[in-house]
C-alpha cells in the first residue's frame, strides 16, 4: 500500500471510529425512550442501518456485474466479489438483530410475513453468489455466473424495500417517515456510520484480493518457466 493509498484508508478508519463512537453515544444517551416498545426499540438505530448498508452493497454488486460482463475489467468483479461479501454479512446482522427486537415486540422471533420471507431470500440469493465462486473450477467462468447472479439476484432488493408498503405485514410501513428531532438525528448518524464502514471494508477487501491476484499471477509465471 503506497503512501497515498495509506493515508486514505487511515481517513476512512478515523472517520468510521468517530461516526461509530458519536452513533452509539446518540443511541444509548441521547434518543430517548419509545413510549411504546421501551429500551428494545433502541436496537431500530442498527438495524435499520445494517439493512440500509445490505441494499447498498448489493447495489454496488449489481453495478459492477454490469460493468465486467461488458468490459471483462478484473477490478469490476473484484469489487462486485467485495461488495457481494460485506452485503451477506449485512444482511445476516439484520437477519440477528430482527428477531431480537420481534421477540418482546411480536411475541415470536419470526414471522413468515413479506419482509422477513424476502429478506431471507436475498440473504439465500448473495450466499449461492459466493458459493458459484468458490466452486467454479475456472476463475473467469466463476466471475461471469456470479455477474449473471448479481444481476439477476438484486431484483429482490426492491422487492424487500416495497414489501412493506405491496403487502400487508407485522412491519410498520412509514415508521422512519415518523421520526423527528433527536430520533432522526441518531438514525441519521447510524446511517452514516455504517456507511463508512461499509466504504472502509470495501476499500479493504478489494485491496487484498487484488494482492491475492497479483500472487496468483505471479506464481503461475514461475511454474511455466520452472515447466
């Protein structure tokens, strides 16, 4: 990593520490208590968050799908590969910490309704895109079924965003348009914080795969001149 490269990840990494620290000092200091659901509702300032960053990185996936298949560019399916890894691990936080906040509020930890059902199967969708990878015997066909399913699988984000609104579910359908003064102000710095992280991850991870294949490379170099 050259110094230029260094010191924009050490400014994403202080900017994400910051923007964390702040969003947990709103959340358990500053938001205050729902009249309603009461201290578990506290949880709604990662959650909502959390699935925010899935919808993003599953964006960036579809994206950069889009631009590999077209321009058969590594970097385009290094950060569509990137971005594909850190959404499942979003979406998996969200998968957690959804029944956690369901389990006082709905009586159950799960609910077969619209959102949850189509979350768990974008969740499915992104987990058999990393497993297309890792068991293709060649890397570019592996890249180019994994587009296909990047593309095809980000269908289901909208789907899980509007399920609210399509069909009727335990989830409350307009609760963010709700929000004001200091319950927007930390969900707004939650969003925000996650955002980062997401970009700092993503910086990241593409940076070590990228090595990874500048590895790759080099030591099939060495075995045709060692053959």
């Amino acid at each position: 990593m050259n110094q230029t490269n260094s010191l924009k990840y050490n400014l994403l990494l202080g900017l994400s520490f910051v923007l964390i620290m702040a969003s947990l000092a709103l959340v358990f200091l500053y938001a205050p208590t729902e009249k309603e659901m009461g201290e578990i509702q506290r949880i709604f300032y990662f959650h909502v968050p959390l699935g925010w960053i899935a919808f993003l990185a599953f964006f960036v996936v579809f994206v950069s799908s889009i631009l590999y298949l077209r321009n058969r560019d590594s970097k385009w399916d290094t950060l569509a590969h990137s971005s594909a890894e850190i959404g499942v691990i979003f979406t998996t936080l969200v998968l957690i910490t959804g029944p956690i906040w369901a389990k006082p509020v709905w009586g159950s930890w799960w609910e077969w309704e619209a959102r949850l059902t189509s979350s768990l199967v974008l969740w499915l969708t992104y987990l058999a895109y990393l497993l297309v990878r890792s068991y293709a015997r060649e890397e570019s066909r592996g890249a180019r079924f994994a587009a296909v399913m990047g593309i095809v699988g980000f269908i289901n984000v909208p789907i899980v965003y509007l399920s609210v609104r399509l069909w009727r579910t335990q989830h409350p359908p307009h609760l963010v348009d709700t929000l004001e003064g200091s319950m927007l102000l930390t969900l707004l710095i939650g969003v925000a914080a996650f955002t980062f992280l997401y970009v700092l991850l993503a910086y990241h991870r593409t940076t070590l795969m990228n090595q990874a294949r500048k590895v790759r490379i080099l030591r099939q170099t060495l075995d045709e001149r060692e053959e």
